[in-house]
C-alpha cells in the first residue's frame, strides 16, 4: 500500500517538476504521459530505498498511538484545532504586509508554534476538558450508561487478566462470586498465547487452551461483566514486562497466578491480585482444641493413623483413625504444623470405638 502511495506520489510530482524542466530544456511541450512516467522513474527509484526505513517508522508510530488512551488523542486533537485555528486567525494579516520577512517566514512559525502549543495544552488538560462535557457518555457491552465519573471509577477497576489467570480455570468461578469489579482486559498478546496453547499437539495442553478459550466467551456472554481485547503491540519488550506497562498505561489491576509477575509487579508499584493467594486466604481456619466433622479418606503413614482433607484439600492427619477409614466422625484439632507444601492440622478422633 505504501509503495502504491509512493507511485502516486511521484508521478504527481513527475507532473509538476519533471514538466516545467523538460520543457525548458528542449523549449517545447511534452506529453503529460510522459513527465508522468519520468516523475515515477525518477523519484521512486530515489526514494525506494527508503521505503523500509519509512515503514518501520510508520509501524513504529502507529504501535505507540495504539498505547495512548483514546481520550488522550482525542483531547490532544482538539487543542490542536485551536491552535491552528488560532494561528491562522493571526497569520492572515500578516500575509498582506510586504515585508518578506513577515509574510513569509512567520506564518509558519507562528502556525507551528501554536499547533504545538494547543496540542500540548489539549493532552495534558484532558481531565478539565471531559468535565466540560457532562453530557458525554459512555455505552458499554451490556447496554449501561455511565457519567464521566463513573468512568474514572470505572478506570480504576480495570484487570488485566494474563495467561496463566486464563488458563488455571478458576478466574470464571471468581468472576461469578463478584469479587472482581469493573473491566476485564485480555491484551491481545495474551489472547494469542491462549490460542498457541489450544492449538498444541500435546492433548494436556491443548485441552487446557481450548477451556481457557471457553471460559472466556463464556465471562463474556454469560455474566454482568464487561470484557475487553486491548489491541496494543508491546512487541518491542519482554513478555513480564508488557503487563506492568499495559497496567501503568491503563491504571488497572493485574489478575495472575504466577508468583514472578507478581514479584515484577510489586517492584514497579503496580497492583497485583494473585488468585494463589485468594486461594490461600480463603481456607477455613482451625485452632488446636477445635472440633470438626470429617471423613477418614484413607490410612496415614504411622500405625493406626487416618487421613482425611478439608473442603479445600488441607490435610488432616488422624491419630488413631484408621479404624474410621470411610467413615465421618468429630475429631479434637490437637496441632498445626505449616509445611512448605502447605498446612497439615493434626487431630484424634473425640469418641474411639471400643
């Protein structure tokens, strides 16, 4: 596409310049065709070695504008349109004085400086500029309607999900308690690794992609949350890292499982919500001298002991319980024992048979 705005370009230019010096050269008129035909000789041959250049810069632009926030554009824009405007406003006296000076050299400078100037303004009075249009609103998937402070709240409660959130199978169930509020974000990045992984060839893995594919569509149709796919590249740096700028960029929460990230994350000053450590938080707490009613699941590694688990797979280890394998019984809590695989309560059973 770009090489074919080139052509243009240079045929366009062909007529122009290549016409007018053709024509003093041999005192005569050439055919349009011809100086067309020259024009794209002549400069695309010149600048065709400059269109990779051109077009690494172009995709270069066009990633970082798809990181800024649109209001940013849009309030940016707008302060440029009065600039210019405004500009334009000045310069045009200007232009009738016959001094060359003045006519010539400050319009540009003064329309180049005042579209700098109102689009600075603009992007860093976007705040100010939004409150001078309450009656902007914001439609969202589910057909609501929010007010411009709702959508600053609604800002701050964006979470951008990773992969690992997506494929651990857990995030839609937390969804549906609503213990997360406000936007779900899946960068396109993320979308496309849960893609890699549903078309694997190991079935375990693929398996796994393909209920991360699933439990998305169904956050998104089935429950009052609004989801979103953030287009943005990032390609440029590493994977870890392409969460913290997304999260800066968007004022969001990460939602992970994974403990690097989340160690990443607390380094920059981002917010983190481990779904691990939601895990861990939520588990029934025992103290020794507690009674509870368990079922003996199987015997332990000692004599006589029994093994059972609680709701969230703690283990508790039964002395004396191996008669009861099956059964459900009351048993004294009587120790706590915090091991790095997680906590083991132990207990005896609070009535022994015989």
């Amino acid at each position: 596409m770009l090489k074919r705005i080139t052509i243009i370009m240079s045929g366009t230019i062909g007529i122009f310049l290549v016409l007018d010096l053709i024509n003093g050269m041999t005192n005569g008129k050439v055919p349009l065709w011809v100086s067309y035909l020259i024009g794209i000789v002549v400069f695309f041959i010149t600048i065709f070695w400059m269109i990779g250049y051109g077009i690494s810069f172009i995709r270069l632009i066009e990633e970082k504008l798809m990181e800024v926030p649109v209001t940013n554009v849009l309030c940016g824009s707008i302060g440029l349109i009065l600039g210019l405007s405004l500009a334009f406003l000045i310069t045009s006296p200007l232009k009738e004085m016959s001094i060359g000076v003045v006519n010539t050299v400050f319009p540009i400078f003064l329309t180049l400086l005042f579209g700098y100037l109102g689009f600075q303004v603009g992007f860093k009075k976007k705040n100010d500029i939004i409150n001078l249009l309450p009656a902007l609103e914001l439609n969202d998937t589910k057909n609501t309607k929010i007010g411009v402070e709702s959508k600053k709240e609604l800002q701050r409660k964006v979470k951008i999900l990773d992969t690992g959130a997506i494929l651990d199978g857990r995030i839609e169930e937390i969804c549906k308690t609503g213990f997360l509020e406000g936007t779900l974000v899946i960068p396109e990045f993320v979308l496309e690794e849960v893609q890699h992984v549903a078309d694997s060839s190991e079935p375990i893995k693929r398996n796994r992609g393909r209920k991360g594919l699933d439990t998305l569509n169904r956050i998104q149709k089935e429950l009052e949350l609004q989801v979103e796919i953030y287009e943005g590249g990032f390609n440029e740096i590493k994977a870890v890292d392409r969460f913290v700028k997304l999260a800066k960029l968007l004022n969001g929460t990460v939602v992970t499982n994974d403990s690097n990230l989340n160690k990443v994350c607390n380094l920059h000053d981002v917010n983190v919500l481990n779904i691990n450590d939601l895990a861990r938080a939520i588990k029934p707490v025992v103290f020794p001298g507690e009674k509870i009613n368990v079922q003996i699941i199987k015997d332990g590694k000692d004599d006589n002991q029994g093994v059972a688990y609680l709701d969230d797979g703690t283990m508790i280890v039964v002395e004396k319980g191996r008669d009861y394998i099956g059964d459900y019984i009351d048993v004294l809590v009587t120790k706590l024992l915090q091991t790095p695989a997680g906590k083991m309560i132990f207990a005896k059973p609070i009535i022994q048979k015989g």
